[in-house]
C-alpha cells in the first residue's frame, strides 16, 4: 500500500535523510521509531509531499505527489496547524470541501464527541488549549476516511482518556484495512499497537522487522530499540574534537598563549580543550572540556 524506496532529503549538505527504504502492508499499523533528530518528521513529510527529495515513494501504486494519491493519503503532523480565524466547526466544513467530501456531517460530529470537542465548536483556533489544537488535528485527519494515514506524534500533549481513543481508533482503522505509520519516540505509548516498526537513527533506516518476528526472537520493542540505538552511538565513537583557528591557522595541541596564558575563541588550550565560559585558562585555572570562550574575547 505505501512503498519508500531509497529516499534521500539533503538541507544543504546535510542529510536529514539518507537511502530510506520501507514497505507498509495493508491493514497494518507501522511505527517509525527513533531518538530526536532521526529523520521521523521528515520522512513523513517527504511522504505527504511537503518536501522535494531523491528517490520513488508509492501509495497503492501511485506517485504520492499525485493528486490521486493524495486523494488516499491523511496526515497528522506533530504541531498543529489551524488556522486562528476559523472556528473548531469550521476548520471541518473547510476540509471537507477542500476534499468534496459528501455527507461527512455524521462522520465530524462523531469525531468531535469522540474527543471531547462538541462543546468547543465555536471557539476559534487561536483560542484553544495545545491539548485540545492536537485533538482536532486528529480530528481532521481521519475525516476524509484516507486508505493510508500517517501520525506524527500524535499523542503529545495529549491527555490520558483522549489517548485512549486514539489508540481504540487506530485500532479500528486497522481492523478496517487502512494502513498506519505512526511516528514517535516514545515506546510505551505504541507498545501494544504495532504490526511492523522500522528503528531510525541519524537519518538512516536501522532495524526493520515484524511483531511475529521479534517475539520469535524472544525479545521486546524496547531492548531492540536501545540495542540499535546505543550500538550506533558505539560505532560512531567518540566525536572527533573540533579545533578552532585563527586566520585558517589553529595552533598546535599542547601550546598556550605566550603573554598571558588566556584561550581566545579561536585558540586551542592543551590537550585540543577550550576555555569554560566565565574561567582562565591560565596556569592556576584549568581548562573546562567541551566549553568555548564567550565571543572570542581574552578571559584574564
């Protein structure tokens, strides 16, 4: 039904992304897991159009940036996005008609109730609580009955109950053959959810791998993920210490100032250390690891 396929998103020479490469089966819920900064959000985003990228990305056979495959794609992103002149009623009805939807009235009113919004339908976007600007982010999500739906953090700023329903929700729309990729980082909420999760970490596609298949194994979610996770922190190793310079020139590892022993932004002290904030580098005070001197003035 969703099919990436060596995906590539570069912000300069950054990638944020790099070869991802997945399939989503019908009626299934995929999680997309992954410390802050793995590259989640933007893969959704490449997903649902929103960004140019290298590489093919399918929904049920279609190009996702055509108008047909958007037709069948839903999203919810991680911070909503309402518009604070439109009421809660009116952000529906707008969707709906940017959709054509027909006979969606029944359908909204039974998304509104479900999470707690009927009484809110007057109230402009601007005007509603972070909790309740998600809830009606996944209210209209779900509105236009997309075949394949991704979710990205849905259940931050969330509280208990409407979690609850979200989860007895995606539940439902797997029972009824729609396809789910959830994004999140946080592995309790999604524990009991999952049919496949795809594990990334520094933009990259770590671990792919089946419920069937990770039971078989005799292992959890969460030994997996901090197995992947900290084992790509160990094979990168220590960062390479970074050494500052003057005019294209650094100075050379073990030497300090001649006239006062002070560090400067764009001196080294020994042992390739910069000055802490706010302390000498001279001979009675020592240099702080990690720590850069404020606006590369001398500290005496």
């Amino acid at each position: 039904m969703l099919e990436v396929s060596h995906v590539t998103k570069k912000y300069g020479r950054t990638a944020a992304c790099r070869d991802v490469s997945f399939h989503l089966d019908p009626g299934t819920v995929t999680v997309l897991l992954g410390p802050n900064g793995a590259g989640k959000s933007t893969i959704m985003k490449s997903i649902i159009g929103f960004l140019r990228y290298s590489g093919t990305i399918w929904v049920n056979g279609l190009d996702n940036r055509s108008l047909e495959a958007r037709r069948i794609l839903g999203y919810v992103p991680e911070l909503p996005f309402l518009y604070p002149n439109l009421t809660v009623s009116e952000h529906m009805e707008f969707l709906a008609r940017a959709y054509r939807l027909q006979n969606y009235s029944e359908r909204s009113e039974k998304l509104l109730k479900r999470f707690e919004l009927t009484g809110q339908k007057r109230k402009f976007g601007d005007e509603l609580s972070k909790g309740m600007q998600q809830k009606l982010s996944l209210c209209l999500g779900p509105l236009p009955d997309p075949q394949v739906i991704l979710l990205d953090e849905p259940m931050i700023g969330l509280d208990p109950k409407a979690i609850r329903e979200l989860k007895a929700m995606i539940g439902e729309m797997r029972a009824s053959g729609k396809t789910l990729l959830v994004s999140t980082h946080i592995i309790d909420t999604v524990d009991m959810l999952w049919d496949r999760t795809v594990i990334m970490q520094g933009g990259t596609v770590r671990a792919n791998i089946s419920r069937g298949e990770l039971e078989d194994a005799g292992r959890s979610l969460e030994e997996l993920f901090f197995e992947v996770t900290e084992q790509e922190a160990s094979d990168a190793g220590d960062f390479p210490k970074v050494r500052s310079s003057a005019g294209g020139r650094g100075r050379k590892k073990g030497r300090r100032r001649a006239d006062d022993s002070s560090c400067t932004e764009s001196t080294d002290c020994a042992e390739s250390r910069n000055c802490n904030d706010s302390r000498r580098c001279a001979d009675e005070s020592s240099c702080t690891e990690s720590s850069n001197c404020a606006d590369g003035r001398v500290r005496r």
